[in-house]
C-alpha cells in the first residue's frame, strides 16, 4: 500500500480492522485540517496535475478507496454501482472464453454473465459451489472463476482457498463478491483471490441511502487496467454518494457487531418455531434464510404480517428488512418457494423476534 497522492496516508500495522475502518483516508493531522475528508464537487480541474478531469479522480473518492482497500487488503476502486463494478471485470473476459460461477448468486451478476453468453461473448458453467471438487473441475477450462461466499440468497459457503489454487494452476482469475461477509469477516485477497467486488451499498455503507460499487485487488496492473476500464465508459461514483459510504464505513464494525449478534439470537429462536421447516446460516454475519413450513403463502404472509421488520429487497442497513426471493421471476428453481432472505439490523434482538413471532403464530393457527 502506497502513500495517496493528496497526503493521506493509509492506516498503519498494528491496527486491527476496526481502527483501519476509522482512521484509514483522513486528510493528515495537521493544524485547521478537517478531521474528515471534505466533500469535493468538481467535474473540472486545473491542468497539469494528477487528475484532470472529474471522470479520472476525485479527492472524495480516494478518501473511500484508501479506507476499503485497506480493509480489504490491496487497492480499491469506487464504481457508480455494484453492477457497474461487475460489468468492468466482465467486460474484460475474452470472447468465447468459460466464467464459472455459482447456481445461486446475486441476480445481477448472473443476469448479466447470461446476456453475454446470449449475445456469444462468453460461456458460462454455474456450479453448486459447496461442492468443492466439481468447482475445481470446472475451473480447469475457465479464464475466469466468479465466487460468492457466502451465496445470495441460499447462504452457501465455498472453500476460497482450494478453488483458488486450482483457479490458478489452471490459469484463471477469481474474483470474491464479499458483500455479505464484508472484509471485517473475510479477505478474499488474503486468500490469494485476485479481485474483491462489492455492492458498497450494503453493509459497507449501511442505512439505505446510497448507490455504489467497489472491487479491489492487490496486483498493480490489474488495478490500472480496471482503472481505465471505468474512466473509459464511464462507471465512476457520485461524489456525495462516495463520501455518505465513507461515514457509513466508519461505523461498519459497531454496526456489523449487533446485526451479527441479533442473528445469532434470532437463529436460534427461528429454529424453534414450528412454522419454520429450516434455517440457512453460516455462522457469521447479518443475513440469515428461512424456509417456511407452509411454504411460498406462508412466506408471502410473513413478509406482509410484521410491522418492524421492513419488506424490501434490498439488505445490509441498519433496519431489519426481508423479502421471499422466489417471488422474483429470474431466481433460480432451486431456491426454494417458501426461502425468506432476512437482513438483520440493529434494533433490539427482543423487539425483532416479537414482531416476528407475532406474525409466525399467526401462520401456525388452525
């Protein structure tokens, strides 16, 4: 990790991710500087610098990058949105060139590794990524192996490590998506993964107020031809919307601590209720599923029964929200019809489970 160009200095060993998460992209402690780094709006600057024009840098943007690609381990690069950070790595597979990824795994990913086999630009093998041997199978023809870890929304864990050595024997890049595990929990790139994707609108930002996208890497030249691929078409994130997920970074430790431990308290009350058939966890982080006994109703009632818990399809704030993923069209038929994706926020674990076991009694009354 090299020195920022603005001054900012990275976070510094010995400091745990928690710390990093605080101090890592503030402007340097000097006399009437900010403590934070200020919101820069310009698309303009004068010449003969580092950065040019806006679609090339921003002081805010470094700031967010400094901060995630410390966390993560590499360098950081901010995007208007996590589909924007997709299509950049996607874009730069080549043509008729195999992508392993997983069966179950973020709709827009998949949708969009699909329209480009449709449109002959790739081929795509979706793989049970639990099943370690058949990823590493797949990965021997592949240019490129695509992980989540754990899935969207099934909460599947794949073994990072041996399917990248095999990834890599066989001369292929791994990109991790590590939205739901963020790097507090996993680093990906600690594993010898190449590229960490995240949709920072999740946990990384935190309250459900922004749009924005970030991968990182640790190989400079991946990094530059990354970087030039998003100056080029265009992918680059707002700057109040880069600056907002910065302060919601800030906070990511306090914040992931409570969600995760509701969940843990909410897992084993759900597991105990009988109108609840399973209960997907992996035992870390803040999204859990259930699958309903009574299935694709029971699930569609639940989500219209509670009155704290928030119906929506998105996840990671600090609200509790859920949503039956089958209720989207494109997920797959392997998801089941009752599964419940539930992003637990940080109320009080006591206050969640009574909204939530009002609404379950109800779907168990004769």
């Amino acid at each position: 990790m090299s020195p920022d160009p603005t001054g900012r200095q990275p976070a510094r060993p010995p400091y745990r991710p928690a710390t990093v998460a605080v101090t890592s992209g503030r402007p340097p402690h000097v006399p009437d500087n900010p403590l934070n780094e200020p919101l820069t709006m310009a698309s303009t600057y004068v010449a003969g610098g580092d950065v040019e024009y806006g679609r090339y840098g921003n002081p805010t943007w470094s700031a967010f990058e400094q901060a995630l690609g410390d966390l993560e381990g590499g360098r950081a690069l901010a995007f208007s949105s996590g589909l924007a950070a997709v299509s950049t790595i996607l874009d730069l597979v080549g043509k008729d060139a195999t992508v392993v990824a997983p069966r179950h795994a973020y709709l827009g990913s998949i949708g969009q590794m699909a329209d480009l086999e449709a449109r002959g630009r790739m081929r795509v093998v979706l793989v049970d990524v639990t099943d370690t041997d058949a990823v590493v199978k797949a990965s021997q023809a592949a240019a490129l192996v695509w992980l989540e870890s754990p899935t969207n929304p099934a909460l599947e864990v794949a073994d990072i490590p041996a399917v990248v050595t095999a990834a890599h024997a066989a001369g292929a890049y791994v990109v991790v998506d590590n939205t739901f595990a963020t790097p507090l929990l996993q680093q990906p790139l600690e594993m010898d993964a190449d590229i960490v994707v995240h949709s920072a609108t999740k946990f990384i930002a935190g309250h459900s107020d922004v749009l924005l996208g970030a991968l990182a890497t640790r190989d400079d030249e991946l990094y530059d031809v990354l970087k030039k691929r998003r100056d080029m078409v265009g992918a680059t994130p707002g700057t109040l919307e880069t600056w907002l997920a910065l302060r919601g970074l800030r906070t990511l430790h306090v914040r992931l601590e409570r969600a995760q431990a509701n969940a843990h308290e909410l897992v084993r009350r759900l597991g105990e209720h009988p109108a609840v058939g399973e209960v997907r966890y992996p035992g870390f982080g803040a999204i859990v599923a259930v699958v309903l006994a009574g299935g694709a109703m029971a699930a569609d009632l639940l989500t219209r029964k509670t009155t704290l818990w928030v119906h929506a399809t998105s996840l990671g704030g600090v609200e509790s929200t859920f949503e039956r993923r089958r209720r989207w069209k494109t997920e797959p038929a392997t998801i089941p019809d009752g599964l419940v994706r539930m992003s637990v926020g940080i109320e009080d674990v006591d206050d969640l489970w009574d909204d939530l076991a009002t609404a379950l009694d109800d779907l168990t009354l004769p």
